[in-house]
C-alpha cells in the first residue's frame, strides 16, 4: 500500500543518511592515514549506498505509477458517468417525444 511504501522510503532515506555520514568521515580521511581496511569499508559503504538509492528509486517509481493509474481510473469513471448521463437524457427526450403524438391523440377525442 502507498502508507507501507512511503514509511519503508523513510527508512531507506535514514539509512542513507547514515550511510552518508560514514563515507564522509572516510573520505575527509587523508589517503596517508587510510588504511586498507578504511579503503574497503568506503568502497562497501558506497555500493550500499548505491543500493538504497536504486531501492528509493523503485519506490518513487511504483508510487508514481500507482498515481498515475488511479488518475486513468478516475478518468475512465468520469467518462462512464457523462456517457450514463448522455444516454439519460437521450432516453429521456425519446420518451417525451412518444409522450407527445399520446397526449395529441387524447386531446383530439
């Protein structure tokens, strides 16, 4: 549902958020001071970060979707209305005319 997939991108934008902070530190390390292991965890922390990107991308694309089919859904029941109502009052106006040569008939008796 649109609820569950919006508190899930928020988490995912936590995440992200933390994941961030902790490139950041590696990063603002200078290359003389990193060691190995340092080199590795930022490039592990960039992959995920890749990766919660990719997932918030998913996110945003599925709830556009969703609102784009409900706008086509919206449209379709408005359209079905006005061609209910078109069909109505055409109804309504073939009956008045059936009514009419009655009533003419009944007037000349």
């Amino acid at each position: 549902s649109e609820v569950m997939l919006i508190k899930k991108g928020k988490r995912l934008e936590a995440e992200q958020a933390e994941c961030e902070k902790k490139v950041r530190v590696l990063l603002d390390m200078s290359e003389g001071n990193k060691t190995d292991s340092d080199t590795v965890e930022e490039e592990r922390l960039i992959n995920i970060k890749l990766e919660l990107v990719k997932k918030r991308n998913e996110i945003v694309n599925t709830l556009e979707m969703d609102r784009i089919r409900e706008l086509e859904e919206n449209s379709a029941v408005l359209d079905v209305r006005s061609n209910f109502r078109q069909h109505e009052a055409e109804d309504l106006q073939t009956t008045e005319k059936k009514k009419l040569p009655l009533r003419k008939r009944l007037l000349s008796l």
